[in-house]
C-alpha cells in the first residue's frame, strides 16, 4: 500500500474531474506542457494521492501531469460489478483518458497500474509517448504477494459489504514494530479503503495473482520505455524487473533506498528522474 508523503495539494495543483468517453474520473493537475503531459496511474488500494509529491516538482520542469483514480478507484465512481474492472476495461478507460486529454501523453503506471497501462499500450500506443513502468513487473506478483492477495480477494468476496471489518482485519496484521501513521495519514488511508469499490478490489487481486507474462508483445510496439523501481520490491523482485526491461530495450532506473513506492518514499529523485526520461524521448523525436 502506498502511503502518500502528504496530503495537502501544492500551490501549482489543483484537484479536478477530467470528463471522457467512458465516464469522468477524479484527478489531481499540476503544470503546464512546456514539455509534453503525462498521465500517472496507481496501482492496487491505491490513488491519485500517490502521487501527490511528485506534482510541483514535474511541474516546475515544464510537464503538465495529471494522476488519475481509476474506475471504483476513491473518488472515481465505479458500479458494483466485478467484470466493469477487467484489466481489458481499465485498459479502455486510460485510452479514452489519453483521449480527453487531446496530446499524446507519457504514460506512467505503479504497480497494477503498470499492468493496465501495458494493456493499454498494446491495444493501442497511438495516443502516447513514452510508457514508463514504475515496480510493476512481467507477470504475477511474486508467490509470496500471491497468498497474501488470495488471502485479500477471499475476505473481501465475503465481506464486501463490511469494507470497515476487511480494514481492521488488515490493519491488525501490521508488525509490532511498524512505524504508527499520523492520525491525518491513518484517517485517509481509511476513506480511501472504505471509497474503494469492493468489486474494483476482487477483479484487480485476480489480475495481480493471475497476469500472465507479456514482455515480447510490448517490446513489439515502437516506443519510448523505461522500467523505473526501488532497489527492494515485495510485489515482483529486482532482478525480474532488470530482466523485464533487457527483454523491453528499455531505459533502468533505481531510485536508492526505496522499495515499492519510490514516487512516495523519494519523490524528488523520482520526479527528476522521470524528468530526464521525458526529455529525452522529446530530443529522439
């Protein structure tokens, strides 16, 4: 679970609905595209808020950028049925997303994210730039993530409705040792669980525990890439990401000292290196 550095939107962000095909989708928006957009998108119980620390920096290198909540996702609306999440209708939604957006945009997605993005890419790259896969791997999350998804997905079909006991149950798992949240931070993280649709949970656990490998077909499509992570991930191990991105020609960065949420743990060395990527794909086209 990412756990956002801060709360509080910066002064060049504001906080709005972005109206496309498919629906409108909450989001934050910071920038302007001296340099091209980009389009961050979150991965599993996570949300726009994620990305919250690497708006002003971004921004003030010349990006217009905009994290999403993706359908059922805290404040984008979502119907209680579990096929709307489908990784091929998520996909469809970040397509209409680039739509509405009116430029081909770089396309960053953490973790689940990553895997929907990819989806999205290979149905159709046409709308983007350049896709950046923030710890988000070839296939399933490691076995280990596996179990503790299975263990999720199964109380969650049981309790959908008692989203508040899933939470306790959860949280009663933290280690002893665990650094407490601040109540502000605890009390988010709450909300956005309970804003969650259940059925957004179900589907997108599947996914992470059933995603098969789909490196060659993405390496087959002509564009910028860049596998950027953690120098430690739970959910898809180092060396497979270093792999993944050999097999992707892709470009490799590991931000130093963090695991599996580097826009959360270190965002100005994120956002400077996702900075460096964007630019460069602007000089090679």
């Amino acid at each position: 679970m990412s756990k956002p550095p801060r709360l509080t939107l910066p002064p060049c962000a504001r906080a709005r609905l972005l109206e496309t095909s498919r629906g409108a989708f909450a989001v934050h928006e910071a920038g302007e595209p001296v340099h091209g957009t980009a389009l961050l998108v979150p991965g599993f119980t996570g949300s726009k808020e994620d990305f919250i620390g690497l708006l002003e920096p971004l921004a003030g290198a010349g990006f217009r950028v905009l994290a999403v909540d993706g359908r059922g996702q805290y404040e984008s609306p979502g119907p209680r049925e579990e096929s709307a999440y489908s990784l091929d209708e998520l996909a469809r939604d970040l397509l209409a997303q680039a739509a509405a957006l009116g430029t081909p945009v770089h396309l960053l997605g953490h973790s689940l994210g990553g895997l929907v993005s990819r989806a999205a890419v290979i149905r159709d790259a046409a709308p983007f730039r350049s896709l950046t896969l923030m710890s988000s791997g070839p296939a399933a999350i490691a076995e280990a993530q596996q179990a503790r998804t299975k263990l999720l997905v199964g109380a969650l079909e049981v309790m959908r409705e008692d989203m508040a006991g899933v939470w306790a149950a959860m949280r009663a798992q933290d280690p002893e040792d665990a650094v407490p949240d601040t109540p502000e931070l605890a009390g988010f993280l709450r909300g956005r669980w309970l804003s969650t649709v259940p059925e957004q949970l179900i589907a997108t656990g599947r996914t992470l525990i059933s995603e098969p490998d789909r490196v060659a077909e993405l390496a087959r499509v002509e564009l910028p890439k860049l596998v950027l992570s953690g120098a430690v991930d739970y959910a898809w191990p180092v060396p497979s990401l270093d792999d993944m991105a050999r097999r992707l020609g892709a470009a490799r960065v590991v931000i130093p000292g963090t695991e599996h949420s580097p826009n959360a743990e270190d965002a100005p060395a994120t956002a400077a290196a996702l900075a460096a990527f964007w630019r460069s794909v602007a000089t090679r086209q």
